[in-house]
C-alpha cells in the first residue's frame, strides 16, 4: 500500500530516465509564467503589500548604483540561484520523503511569486522607467535564472519519480547531474548578462 502511494504522489516512472522531461519542463514553465504574472499584477490590488515593497525596491536601486554594489548585488544573485539549484538536488535525493517532492515545488513557486513582485514593484517605484528596466534588465535576466530553476525543477521532479519506481543507479544520477550542471551555467550566465544589463540601468533608474 505505501509503495502504491508513493507510485500516485510521484507518478513513478517506468520507462527510460529522461522521458518526458521536455513534456514536463513545459509544463513547468506554463506554471512559472503564471505565478510571476499573478505576482506582479497581484501590487495594483493591494496598496498594504505594494507600498513596502516600492519602498524597498527604491532603496535597493540606490544602494547598488555604483559599480561596487552593482557587483555585490550581482554576486549575491548568482550565488543564490546556485544555492537553489543544491537545494533542489538535495530535495531529489529524498524521493521517499514527500518533503523532498513537496520543497522542489515550494521553491519554483516562492521563485516565481518573487520574480512577479521584483518587476511588478519596479514598474511602481519608477514609471515608465521602471517598464524599460523590466524589459532590458530584469526580464532577461529572469528568463535565465527562471530557466535554470525550472530546469532543476524538472530534474528534481523527474529523478524523485525514476527513484520511486525503479532506483537511481550512478548512471541516472550522472545524467540528471548533467541536468543541475546545464542549469548552473545558465545561472552564470544570468550574472555575467546582469553585469552588462542592470548596472548602468541602475544608474539611469536613479537620474
């Protein structure tokens, strides 16, 4: 009975250890896209969450202005999403614990809601400005780092239920490893576009 449980809660997976990720990514994406959406749009309803969140988002524009905290700024970025990325991989190694299921899809979500509150609330603290910073700076640089996690996502969702059904040897762990090692790089490469992108667009945010 607990096996079978666990076979509904994961939908475990018989066939080979990739099948169906692309399925499952788009998914995923469709999901994300939504809960960003919802986020942002979620300011213009309620003035209590939104004022606070203009305030700080103000502040952090200020802050980061020059080239110094431009590059704190960045470097924390880039090491927060590496550490999503591990502990989305520490939850895939707890496929027979529904925390482990439970925590990949809490992270995707609060990633989500967070990347909607960030563009929303630039939009209220700068205008029309704030629209442009979206569209140059924080939108692609959340199509990287929403890739990434939407990847370790995937993969984390996807090893739980190939565990579940049938056990991870090595060579499925090399190959969902290389999953976690795609998604790093494109959160690399979120930082170095955020270097070139979001610096001297912070400054202008502040003119």
């Amino acid at each position: 009975m607990a096996g079978r449980r666990s076979g509904i809660l994961f939908r475990a997976n018989t066939g080979p250890p990739l099948k169906g990720l692309r399925r499952l990514v788009l998914r995923f994406t469709v999901a994300y896209a939504a809960v960003t959406v919802i986020a942002a749009v979620s300011l213009a309803f309620f003035p209590k969450l939104s004022s606070p969140l203009i305030q700080v988002t103000q502040a952090a524009v200020q802050s980061v202005s020059g080239s110094q905290g431009a590059s704190w700024w960045q470097t924390t970025d880039v090491v927060e999403g590496l550490l999503l990325l591990l502990l989305m991989w520490v939850a895939s190694e707890l496929p027979r614990f529904p925390v482990g299921f439970l925590l990949t899809h809490a992270i995707w979500i609060v990633r989500a809601a967070v990347a909607g509150l960030g563009l929303g609330a630039t939009i209220g603290a700068f205008g029309w400005r704030g629209a442009v910073f979206d569209l140059l700076a924080l939108g692609p640089w959340n199509i990287l780092t929403g890739g990434a996690v939407l990847l370790g996502t995937a993969a984390s969702v996807q090893l739980n239920r190939f565990a579940v059904s049938r056990g991870a040897s090595p060579a499925v762990s090399w190959a969902f490893g290389a999953l976690y090692v795609a998604a790093g790089l494109l959160i690399l490469a979120s930082g170095f576009l955020e270097s070139r992108t979001a610096a001297p667009l912070t400054r202008w945010l502040n003119l």
